[in-house]
C-alpha cells in the first residue's frame, strides 16, 4: 500500500470530472437545484468507508450511483445492494479471504446469496487513483468505469476468454458513453 497522501499529487487533474456534462437521459436525477447528491430509494447503498475518496472526487457517492443506475438501466443489469469505496488494505484482506489472492485489486464484486437480490461492489481507493493516473484519466471516469465494470460482474458477465473480455469490454464502453465518460479501451492521444 502506498504510503498516506503519496497519492495526492493528481488531485487537481483527478478532480476534473464533472457531472454536469452527463445527458441526462437517466429518468432519476442525482442532484436537486443545490447540486446535492439525490439518490434514487431503488438505488444501492453507497458506503463511502475511506473517507480520503472525496479528496479524489467531490460528490463521489453521485458518481458510483451514476455509473450504476447506467449499467442497470442500459445493461438491464439487476441493482446492487451495496457499492463500498474503500482502501487497498480492506479489499487486499478481502481479496486473501475470498479469491485467495493476497494483493489488492480495483474492485470485488459479491454476488448475493441463491434467491436473493442485490450483491456488492468494492472498490480500493488507492488502486483505483494509481490505475487512473497510469491510464491519464480523471479518478472519477475510473471509478465510473469500475462501478459498472462491477455491476456487469453481477450480472454475469466475465473476461476469463478472449471473447467474453471483449464482449465485456464493448458492454461496458457502451454504458459509459450514456453518461458521457470515455471508452476507457480506447487508447488516448
């Protein structure tokens, strides 16, 4: 894990994602006339458990539950219960404890028990500003990305092969663009 604050140096460029240049063809808003976050009752649970994601991107919780409400409505994906932002340290434990691999990764995903609805998504703060910064994109489009890389996951979709990587990949580019975020598959000039 990186050490506190060494990730802080992108902060103005990680920043730079504003939801006011989504097309609003979602039917639920996410801001009232203030500009506060408004989640949908449908909508998942939004746990901001690391606190250090809001230095990264204002209004985080509009983001994650932006990205969801996409990728359940365009993908018809069914609606998480939960989306954690997160640390490496908590999703590296949980990736140990659950997938046998002691290392951190950008997001988990939890399918919910047989016969129940929902599951969750996790996502590790500093994996996710370090992927970001490699890939020279806002934090905020990669956590779009994650989300609904994550709610595709629930849904059933995978990368194992070839094929269902670029199925996945294609679902998730044509997601993201009907809330104006980049195909991150596309390489940046």
């Amino acid at each position: 894990m990186e050490p506190p604050g060494s990730i802080g140096r992108g902060l103005a460029a990680a920043t730079e994602s504003d939801p006011s240049r989504w097309n609003g063809s979602l039917p639920s808003p996410l801001f009232d006339g203030e500009g506060d976050f408004e989640p949908d009752d449908d909508g998942p649970e939004i746990i901001v458990e690391e606190r250090r994601w809001r230095a990264f991107i204002p209004r985080a919780e509009a983001f994650a539950w932006r990205a969801c409400a996409a990728a359940c409505l365009h993908a018809e994906a069914p609606v998480p219960e939960t989306i954690v932002l997160s640390s490496d340290r908590v999703v590296k434990r949980l990736n140990a404890r659950h997938r046998g691999r002691n290392k951190p990764t950008n997001v988990l995903t939890f399918e919910p028990p047989a016969g129940f609805p929902g599951g969750e998504i996790i996502l590790a703060l500093e994996t996710v500003c370090r992927e970001a910064r490699a890939a020279r994109r806002p934090v905020a489009d990669h956590l779009m990305h994650l989300v609904v890389h994550g709610v595709l996951h629930l849904d059933g979709h995978d990368h194992h092969g070839a094929g269902e990587a670029r199925r996945m990949e294609m679902e998730e580019a044509r997601v993201l663009s009907t809330i104006g975020v980049p195909n991150p598959w596309k390489p940046r000039t």
